[in-house]
C-alpha cells in the first residue's frame, strides 16, 4: 500500500501513473541509456521543436542524464545517441552521483565541517570600502 501512494503522489520517487499514462498516449519513445533513463519525443512547442522528456529511472536525478542524452535533450543535437555511436571524449569523465549534503561532499580546508585551518590572506587583496 505504502508503495501505491509512494507512486501515485510523489514525483521525485520515480515517474507517477498519470505521467507514465500521458507518456504512452502523446509521445513516441526514443531510447534508453545505461542508467535506465527513457527518453521520449512528442509534439511541437510554441517554437516550433519537439518536445523531449526524460523518465527516470528510480529517483529523479538530473546529473544521470549522459553527456550524448543532455545534447539531445536540450536541442544542440537532432539526431538521439540510440541512432548513433556516440563515443565519450576523452576529457568526459564517468558520471558520479551528487554528493551534496552527504558525508562523502566536497569540504575545503577550513570548513566548519572539517579540521585545519583557512589559508591565511597573502595580501594581495584588498576589500573594497565606500570610501575608496
């Protein structure tokens, strides 16, 4: 039961039925990636270019869109990676979940969360007053 409210009202848990249904009835799937993410095409927007929606697989992260996918989705390329080979750049790096907020984020040297101290100011620097 949990499980049927969990789908039928929260978005962020993963796609609702009446999205899945308006999916299915108004747009044409184009392809999966290896994240499990789907994509869909549908009609035009006041633009004049289709429509593209992505349903995620599991928990609605934006950063589990691949480089090739993002492209796509935001119109900078017309033709879906399903269609093509689409190899990564070398300087692409492998996507890694969002760390924000947990254990495991990015803290620098002297943040209240981690030891040591701020680098001192070299003085090389020098705030602005109103006055200058």
């Amino acid at each position: 039961m949990k499980f049927f409210f969990q789908q039928l009202l929260t978005w962020w848990n993963g796609t609702t039925p009446g999205t899945r249904f308006y999916l299915w009835r108004f747009y044409k799937r184009v392809g999966e990636d290896e994240f499990g993410n789907v994509y869909f095409e549908g009609q035009k927007d006041s633009e004049g270019r289709t429509r593209r929606w992505v349903r995620y697989a599991g928990y609605s992260d934006p950063t589990t869109i691949p480089p090739g996918w993002h492209g796509w989705m935001h119109h900078r390329v017309s033709v879906p990676p399903a269609n093509e080979n689409y190899d990564a750049r070398e300087w692409e790096k492998p996507h890694q979940k969002n760390l924000t907020g947990s254990p495991l984020a990015y803290r620098p040297k002297g943040s209240i969360l981690k030891s040591g101290h701020r680098p001192r100011v070299t003085g090389d620097y020098d705030a602005w007053t109103p006055k200058s």
